[in-house]
C-alpha cells in the first residue's frame, strides 16, 4: 500500500515516467472493461482515455486506504456506467471475450461450438440484472477479489456474495444443461 502511495504521488508531482508505468500496469484491464461497455473498439479506446485522464487528475486524491487496483476499477467502472447511459446499452459480445487469447487458427467445427456457447452465455448474461451482469464481469471476467468487487462497487462484501450467488444460480439454470452433460 505504501508503494502504490508513493506511485500516486509521483504522478501528482507529474512524473511521466511513473504515469506510463501506471498505464502499462492498468490499462489492458481498464480497457477490456471499457470494451464491456463499449459498443464498438473505437467507442472502448475514448473510454479508456477518458477513464485514465480521470484517474491522472484523481491520484493526487489517492490516500491509500484501499488498494489503488481497487480505486482504478472504482473510477473505471463509474466512467463505464456514465458512458453505458449516454450510449444504451450494447455489451461486447462474450465470444470476443472467450477469442482473445485463443488458437488463432481454429477450425471449423470449433469455431461452431465456440460460437455456440457464446451466444448462449451472452444470452444468459443479458438476461442478470445489471448489478448481477456486473459483479459476474469484474469477479470472473476481471479477477477482483469479493472486497475489491464490493468497493469497486460501494457496496458491502456481503452483498457481493449473494449477487454472485444469485448469478451463479440463474446461470446454472440457464446454461447448465448446455454446458454439463446431464442425462
């Protein structure tokens, strides 16, 4: 905590070197969950830039009483919202998700299934209530922690539990008769 303290108040103190450090640690998260709320790439980079002139302009308010991932995804997300409403809603389809890092050549039948079960998560996705859509995205998608969902949202730990419950719960409804082999 004490490091990122220090990493904030260089940037404040407008060291660039500090601030592309920071960026190069924080955008490709930053951006894939612009992406999440983006319409198109293009829509998701102004978002990105957008957020990161945001945070530039914050850290100096930074006092590290949470961890500054948590802040980032905090401002991140408030931006994606404010962005999600003046644009509509229109998520990135999951199957980008799932194609970002895969085989680059896959073949036909595959390329099938994975499209397949892309839409049918998307469609399940869509069907969460936007609080549940969003603490599936950052928890699963993202890899925030249950504390760190719940401050990146402003609500209690608790609260983030029982929305992934939930979620979990009426995906497994929705998606556990595709996804598992059930007699």
């Amino acid at each position: 905590m004490q490091e990122e303290r220090q990493l904030a108040r260089r940037i404040a103190g407008g060291d660039r070197q500090a601030f592309a450090q920071f960026v190069d640690a924080y955008g490709p998260r930053v951006h894939r969950l612009a992406r999440r709320y983006a319409r198109t790439e293009a829509d998701a980079e102004d978002v990105t830039q957008e957020i990161f002139l945001a945070l530039y302009r914050g850290l100096a308010d930074f006092r590290g009483e949470s961890r500054l991932a948590t802040w980032v995804y905090r401002v991140a997300l408030n931006h994606c919202l404010k962005h999600r409403e003046r644009r509509g809603p229109e998520p990135l389809p999951y199957d980008e998700a799932l194609h970002a890092e895969a085989d680059p050549a896959p073949g036909p039948v595959q390329c099938a299934a994975r499209r397949e079960l892309a839409d049918r998560v998307q469609s399940a996705l869509d069907d969460l209530s936007e609080a549940h859509r969003e603490v599936v995205i950052l928890h699963e998608l993202h890899g925030l922690t249950y504390g760190e969902c719940a401050a990146a949202m402003g609500v209690p730990v608790g609260t983030v539990k029982s929305r992934l419950s939930h979620a979990f719960r009426r995906l497994r409804e929705r998606l556990g008769g595709y996804v598992l082999e059930t007699p």
